[in-house]
C-alpha cells in the first residue's frame, strides 16, 4: 500500500488521470475547432504568407499549443481566443481591398532588374544581396543576366523573372512597381 506522500510525488510527476484526460480532450477539440476555422476561412492562410497570415497561423498554433495545458484556461476559452484571431485575420484580408489600408499591411512589390540591369537600390529596399538575387535568378534558370527583361520581388517574398523575348508586358502589370 502507497502512502499519501507517494500518490502526490506520482501525482505531480505525471499528473492525475483525470487531469490528463481533460488535457487530450481539449487537445481535440481546440485542433477540431482550428481545423473548422481554418476550412471556413480563407485559403490564403495556408497559401504562400504575407506577414499578417504569418501572425494568424503562429497565433493559432499557440493557441492550440498552450491552452490544453494550461489550468487557468479552457475549451471555451481557448475557442473563443482561436476564433477571435482568425475573424481578426479574415477582416484584415478584407480590409486590404482599401488601398490605403493594403500600403499599410502589405509590401510593395519591387523591380529588382530592369533590361539586364541590377537596381542596388531597390535590392537593398528589399534587404537582399546580389548573391541572394543571383541565387534566385538560377533557381528560375537564368544563367546570364542580360536574358533578363524584368525580375521583380512580389508581395509575399517570391520572385517574377520575365525573360528578354517574351510577349510584350501589359503595363498594368508593372503599374504598382517601387
């Protein structure tokens, strides 16, 4: 027969079972909660991220992380703080159809090359070398500089490499370059 003080050191060590059952039980249902969410929403959250879909997704991994665990927080709780942030989310996308409030959120997109001419400044604006550039030139397949018409530095971080002797770019294509 265990004494009290044995059952509490087990007890603390591992936890009681009905604590544990508590902890997988919320586990399921925040995870079922985020999954619903996440379908409901958007697709943009799991597609390529821009800063403020970054911040959702890290946030509602938190949140379904440390609420299972925590004592002072339940289900609810935690549901009504996941919940919470991806409405947050949702009306952020929304309200980047507001030209003003895009500037705000958003990155503009750069021109990083211009006729096989590197733009320092620009590649600098965006914070990259041009061992960054050249290494994302060559991943596009780019193996001599003067091939390039344009590169630009999008929104989300990827790059748009147009070669020399492709169609003739609608200018509203380019409009919105820095």
């Amino acid at each position: 027969m265990r004494s009290d003080g044995e059952v509490r050191t087990v007890s603390m060590v591992f936890g009681s079972l009905h604590d544990l059952w508590w902890v997988v039980a919320k586990s399921l249902l925040l995870y079922a909660t985020a999954v619903v969410c996440f379908r409901i929403g958007e697709r943009r959250t799991l597609a390529e991220m821009s800063a403020f879909d970054f911040v959702a997704a890290v946030a509602a991994g938190a949140i379904v992380g440390r609420v299972p665990n925590a004592h002072d927080a339940g289900y609810l709780a935690g549901a009504a703080t996941l919940v919470t942030i991806l409405l947050a989310h949702r009306l952020t996308a929304r309200l980047r159809f507001r030209p003003l409030f895009a500037k705000l959120i958003d990155h503009p997109p750069r021109l990083l090359v211009a006729d096989g001419k590197v733009l320092d400044a620009e590649l600098r604006r965006s914070g990259l070398t041009r061992h960054d550039l050249y290494g994302l030139l060559r991943q596009h397949g780019v193996d001599e500089l003067a091939s390039v018409r344009f590169v630009v530095f999008e929104q989300r971080g990827q790059v748009s490499v147009v070669r020399r002797g492709a169609a003739p770019t609608d200018t509203e294509l380019l409009r919105d370059l820095s």
